[in-house]
C-alpha cells in the first residue's frame, strides 16, 4: 500500500510568509463576520426588540432555539450570504454561528427555520415596520420634521402559473412585484406622525 502522506507542503512560499497545510486544526469557521453581527446587534438591540412582537405558539417545555435565536441565525445567515434555508443544514454546526446566537450546540435546522418564517402574517409585518421606523426616529438627538420613504421595487420573474404572477410591460415578463409595504406603512405612520410635529 503506497504511502500518500505528503512529508512536505506543496506551496511555495510567498516571501517571507509561509503556506501551513494541517488537518488538525479543530473547529474552524470562514464566517467571522457573523462575530461582528454579534456585537452590532448586542449593541442596538433590534433583533431583541423584533423578537419580542413575533408570535410563538410553542410549547415553552419543548423550545430548543428561542424565537431570538431562530430571528438572529435567519438574519446573521442572510448577512453572510446565505439566502436559501438548506445553507442552514451546514451552517447550523458552524462555531462562529453558534458563538453569535449564544449557543453552544447545533443552530436550528432549515426546518425548524422554515417554520419559524411561516408564522409571520401581516400583524407581524406591521409590528416589525413600527419598531423599524421608531428605532430610526430615536437615532436621532432630535426627531426629524420629516421622513421620506423611498421604495424601489425589483421584478422576481416567474416561470409558470404561480398565484399572484401578472405580466408587466416594463420588464416585458411575468413576474411578482408586491408593493405592500406603503398598505403596512399606513397601519401605523398617522400614529407616529403627530410625534414628529
């Protein structure tokens, strides 16, 4: 049986930096940036505040990834690139995401995420919007006079007969193009306009 151990690294060296080839180097994770999410949402509380208005009909015996934590991971995971909920089949075992949702076992899993974003209704929507606007509100040392909402819609094509397609002349295609939020908006802002005044 041949020996297929190399004895030395087969990367030149770069100057004075040199290429460390190992295969015992534990834990590792190319996510980083997931620790910096951490810290940033430690500090401005967003997702806490989000998590706290978002229903969770489980029973509280049986939770293992609170609903802070299922938010957190779904957000953490988007912010690192990660838009399809089976990346988090993989990513659930990553140290670094673990370490930034305050876990020291496996994240969630794509299903359990799944049925963490199908709890979301429009009541959700609304409340999110609130804390949303009033956390940008409270940015400032004063309230603005005045804010301006600018929403640009992106066509997402469709390619078959989904509920809800239309065709749009513009993007000469079938296509989704909700424009829901300005209806979610109008919930609450006559609400909080009488603040800014």
């Amino acid at each position: 049986m041949p020996n297929c151990t190399a004895t030395q690294v087969p990367f030149a060296k770069l100057g004075r930096r040199e290429i460390d080839v190992r295969f015992d180097g534990g834990n590792v994770s190319s996510d980083g940036g997931l620790l910096l999410l951490r810290q940033v949402e430690r500090r401005l509380g967003l997702l806490k505040a989000v998590a706290q208005v978002l229903p969770d009909p489980r029973n509280p015996w049986l939770v293992q990834h609170t609903t802070q934590q299922l938010l957190r991971q779904r957000v953490f995971g988007l912010c690192q690139g990660y838009e399809d909920l089976n990346d988090h089949d993989r990513l659930r075992d990553d140290v670094a995401l673990q370490t930034a949702l305050d876990k020291l076992k496996p994240a969630a899993s794509s299903p359990t995420l799944c049925r963490f974003e199908n709890r979301a209704d429009r009541a959700v929507a609304v409340a999110t919007q609130r804390i949303l606007v009033e956390q940008f509100i409270a940015s400032f040392p004063t309230a603005p006079e005045e804010l301006v909402l600018d929403f640009d819609a992106t066509d997402d094509r469709v390619h078959g007969n989904q509920v809800g397609r239309h065709f749009n002349a513009h993007y000469d295609n079938y296509i989704f193009l909700p424009l829901r939020v300005p209806e979610i908006l109008t919930d609450f802002v006559p609400e909080i306009l009488p603040t800014l005044a």
